[in-house]
C-alpha cells in the first residue's frame, strides 16, 4: 500500500496544473472535479453531501492548497485501503498535469517515458513542496538510466552540472533536460528501453525479471514463461510485455528456495516453496539459476526482517543521510555564527583593553614622574634628618660612655662594701645585732643597687629605642622628635634619681661608718671577755663567730666550742696526761 506521502504527491502536481494563473488558489468547481476522480480512482466511497458542505457556494473565491489539505485528509486519504490501482491513480493525475506543461518543453522522448519520468521524480523528490529532486537524487537517477542502457557514468560523458550540490529540479526541469538531448550517443529506443527499466525497478518494484521454464502442476509440462520478482510474489507471464498473467507465487516468512539436480532432461533446476504450493523451475544457464535464487531468498529475508525492497530502503538511508548532513550543517553554521559573534565580542573586548593598556600607560608615566619628584624631595629631607639625628646620637653616645664609666666605679664601690660585710659575719652576738643593722643597711644598699641597675636597663633600652629610630622613614621622624624629647626629659629624670640614690648612698656609707664603729668597739669587749675566758676556762665559753664547715658536738652541746679552741684542749690534755705518768 502506497503511503500517504506518495499520494500527496501526484495530488500536488494535479492541484498545481489547476491552477492557471499561479496563484495558488484554485477554483471550488474544478476542486469538486478533482475529489470526484481522486475518490473514483482511490475506490474511495464519495460522499456528495460532505463535498457540497465543505466547498459552499457562499464562500468567497478560489480555495487554497492549505484550505483543501483538511478536506482531502479527512474525507479521501483517511478513507484509502490497500486494493485501488497506482497506476489508475497515476495516470490520472498525469492527465491533468501533463498538457499545460509539455506544450512549453521540447521533448524528444515518447509521452510514456515522460511519464514514467515523473513517476521515478515523484519516488525520488523530497518531500516538502514545491517538489524538487536534489542533486544526490539526480545522480543516482542517471546512474541507474546508464546502467539500465549498459553503459557507464563516465562512457555517456555526461554534463555533471546539474549532479554538484546543492543542485535542484523540479520534474519539467528534469523532462527538459532529457529533451535537451542529456544522452546524445544514445538512440532513442535505447533510452526508453533504459527509463523503462528504472521505472518497473522504482515504481513497480520489479526486482528481477526473465523467461525462465516452468513446470505444470496438472499436465507435467514445460512451458516459458515470463517470470517478475516483487517483494512479495513472483509473478508469471505468458509474454515480456504482461499482458496475459497465468499466475503468483505468493512469498513469505516460511518460503525457502533449493537448488534441484538434474532431471527429465531438465538443467539448472531449482524449486520454490512456498505455503500453498512448489514450483518447479528451470534456468536457461547456471548463472541465471543462481541469480534467481539469491533474488528470491534475498526477498524471503527482507520479508523476515520487516525491511522494504532495497531501493526504498536505500531511498530512506539517502534521505536520512541528507537529513544529517543538513543537522550538521545548521549546527555547524550556527556554531561559526556564534563563534563569529564570540569573536568580534572579543575583537571589541581586544580593542577596549588596548584603549585602558594606552590610558593606563600615559598615567603609570604620569604618576612615575610624580613618584621620582616626590622621592627625590623625601631623599634630600631624609639625608638632612640623618645628619641631624647623627649628631644628635653622637652627643648622646658621650653621655652613655660617661654614664658607664661612673656606673664602673659605682659597681667597684658596691663590690668593696661586699667584701667588707663578708668580713662582719664572725661577730658574737653583739656583733650579730650590730651585723642586724649591718644587713638591713645592706638589703637597703641592695635596693638602691637594683633600682640603679633597673635605671641603667631602662637607659640601655632608651638607647636601643633610640638608634632604632634613627632607621626609620620620613613619615615617623617627627614622632620619632617626640619620643626622643620624651626619652630625654625621662633620661633627666633619670639622673635626678641617681643622684638622689648616690646621696642615699652616701647616707649609708656614714651609717656603715658608725657600725663599724660599734663594731671595732664591740671588738675590743670581745677580746677582753676572751682573755677572762681564757683565765676561768671551763666556766664560761665566748660564742665566736664559726667556720663554715661541719658543726662539732661535744658535751656543752652541738658547736659549743671552735675546732681550733676543741685543738687546744686536747694539747693541753695530752701536756697533763703525761706530766702525770712522769710522776709515777
């Protein structure tokens, strides 16, 4: 059953012929015509009623392609089954179609092959309107014509112009070009012989035709026959013209086709199976036997896999492939239009960073000659500030180096007065309250040591401070002024504290004087207790002051007495000891 596209088809060329001045309208009336015959040759039930209701007579003017497509769909096309005649439909639209325009072409081919010429457009032209063949089509069109002839591409030296891409036709084109004499070695019943050909392969879906003999299933005879392969019978003729059918194999999925040995007198036997009947069948050479049986079971395969014939298939497969390439095509464009875009955004994206680079430039210079002038102002006033604050260190490096020499004899004095307490630690016990107030004058000269060492720290870091400020930049010498005159009056301040703490000192070195009095007077009492010791021994023990060894325990108690005073008895025990055995 022919799709509903390949009626639209021949419809179009009818509706366009109808329409005489071009346009694209067409009269109720004639319309009405045409869906008489359309339902006639479709063998569709025609409805008169519809017919009138849909074109009424109050409706203004001619009726247009789109405005008769509703009308054909529903009440024509929808209607359509599988058993009208294609050719009948056919020829009745070339009828219409093929006076109006062959009066204006100079054709040089028979009518027949002109309509069999716009019966392979029809199969071959897109489908979009109007109809056109596009140069792949045309092509594998005029391929099929030289082959059909026994020819080649290249031995017929035909002109290509119309096979480059992008080529189109539409059929009076096509049928003007094969009336331009497209073939000119070829003879006129060759090339009909050769479009002939094409159209029973793409219209009649002939895949394979020849005599071949066939075996009777009554009588047993063998009679040539003229034998059409379709894709889903072979047919069989009494002649090559067709006229006279004596019958169909009918194929399907559980057809199969064997090859038969020899017999009767027969060669090149082979048989076809099919569900109702086998037939027995005889070439007229090997190679003719084996080109009908891969035909057959080639057709037996298609109707396995649910696949139209092969130029239908090959039709789709092309149209497909069309179709791809124009996707990629469209994507292609569309990506360099959006790359052209990208890129002239760039272009203006370029052009304004390069207006900024130049703007940027001429104002880095500008600042560059600002910041050099400023540097060399910065410099001259930090080289003045460095001599100054040279000076101003050099005179303070004076007084450090003063400061230091007099804090020198203070420590050698500190030391001496060390040195003289170490010699009190051996008074009796007036000399231990005597050595009380000795260390409290002590942690007293020890407080005003630390708080002098402390002073001298503080002057110490005021002179790190101080040359670390000279390092620094413009922006913090006047602060830098500020700290120093600061610095300086808390150096002042300072030195006003360590001149009370040397008055302090000499306070406590008049004090000390005045122990040491008491002590060398406390001395003299001790060395008169000792000489009374010394006559009244044993009776009482002066406490002197100990040595720092271990303490010596005897029976006046731990330390009552010295080591050397501890020497002297024991001489003194020894000298009467012996005076005694002297006795004896």
């Amino acid at each position: 059953m022919a799709s509903r596209d390949e009626l639209l088809k021949p419809i179009w060329h009818a509706f366009t012929a109808l329409d005489v001045d071009r346009s694209g309208k067409v009269s109720k009336s004639q319309l009405k015509v045409l869906s008489h015959n359309l339902c006639t040759v479709l063998k569709v039930p025609h409805d008169p009623v519809a017919l009138e209701e849909h074109f009424k007579d109050d409706d203004e003017g001619p009726v247009s392609n789109q405005g008769y497509m509703p009308y054909l769909s529903k009440y024509i096309l929808d209607k359509v089954k599988g058993d009208f005649d294609k050719l009948d439909f056919y020829h009745m639209c070339w009828t219409l179609c093929c006076k109006k325009n062959l009066e204006k072409i100079k054709l040089q081919i028979s009518e027949d092959d002109a309509y069999r010429l716009w019966c392979v457009f029809n199969f071959l032209s897109e489908d979009r309107y109007p109809l056109v063949i596009v140069s792949e089509e045309i092509e594998y069109l005029l391929r099929k014509l030289c082959e059909a002839m026994g020819g080649s591409w290249v031995e017929q030296g035909l002109d290509q112009t119309w096979t480059r891409p992008g080529a189109e036709l539409s059929v009076w084109d096509l049928l003007g070009l094969m009336g331009a004499g497209l073939f000119k070695n070829i003879h006129r019943h060759t090339l009909s012989m050769g479009i002939n050909e094409v159209y029973q392969e793409l219209i009649l879906d002939v895949l394979k035709q020849g005599f071949l003999m066939k075996k009777g299933h009554k009588r047993k005879n063998w009679t040539e026959r003229w034998f059409v392969l379709r894709p889903d019978c072979v047919s069989y003729y009494t002649g090559e013209d067709q006229s006279d059918k004596k019958g169909d194999i009918i194929l399907d999925t559980n057809c199969f086709v064997e090859s038969l040995p020899d017999k009767d007198g027969k060669k090149c036997l082979f048989l076809v199976k099919s569900s109702q009947k086998s037939f027995e069948i005889s070439a007229s050479d090997k190679k003719k036997k084996q080109e009908w049986i891969q035909a057959i079971q080639m057709v037996v395969s298609l109707l396995r896999q649910h696949r139209p014939a092969p130029h239908r298939e090959a039709r789709m497969r092309r149209r497909e492939q069309r179709m791809k390439l124009q996707l990629e095509q469209m994507e292609l464009e569309q990506r360099m239009s959006e790359l052209q875009t990208a890129n002239e955004a760039k272009q203006r994206e370029l052009e304004n960073m390069r207006k900024a680079l130049e703007e940027a430039a001429a104002n880095a210079a500008e600042e560059e000659r600002r910041r050099a002038q400023t540097q060399n102002e910065l410099q001259e006033r930090y080289n003045r500030d460095l001599e100054r604050e040279k000076t101003v260190r050099e005179q303070m490096e004076e007084q450090m180096a003063q400061k230091s020499s007099e804090l020198e004899t203070y420590l050698l004095r500190v030391k001496e007065l060390e040195d003289m307490y170490q010699q009190l630690e051996g008074a009796l016990e007036e000399e231990r309250r005597t050595r009380q107030e000795e260390e409290e004058v002590r942690k007293l000269q020890a407080r005003l040591l630390e708080e002098e060492s402390l002073k001298r720290a503080e002057l110490e870091q005021i002179h790190l401070k101080q040359q670390m400020a000279l390092s620094e930049t413009e922006a913090e010498n006047q602060e830098l002024q500020k700290e120093r005159e600061a610095k300086e009056s808390a150096l002042q301040d300072a030195m006003r504290q360590l001149e009370e703490l040397e008055s302090e000192r000499q306070g406590a070195l008049e004090q000390y004087q005045t122990v040491m009095k008491k002590l060398e007077n406390a001395t003299n009492n001790t060395r008169t207790w000792k000489h009374k010791v010394a006559e009244h021994e044993g009776l009482l023990r002066l406490i002197q002051p100990g040595s720092k060894g271990p303490l010596l325990v005897t029976n006046w108690g731990p330390a009552a007495i010295s080591e050397a005073e501890l020497t002297h008895r024991e001489k003194q025990w020894q000298e009467k000891k012996n005076q005694g055995l002297n006795q004896d």
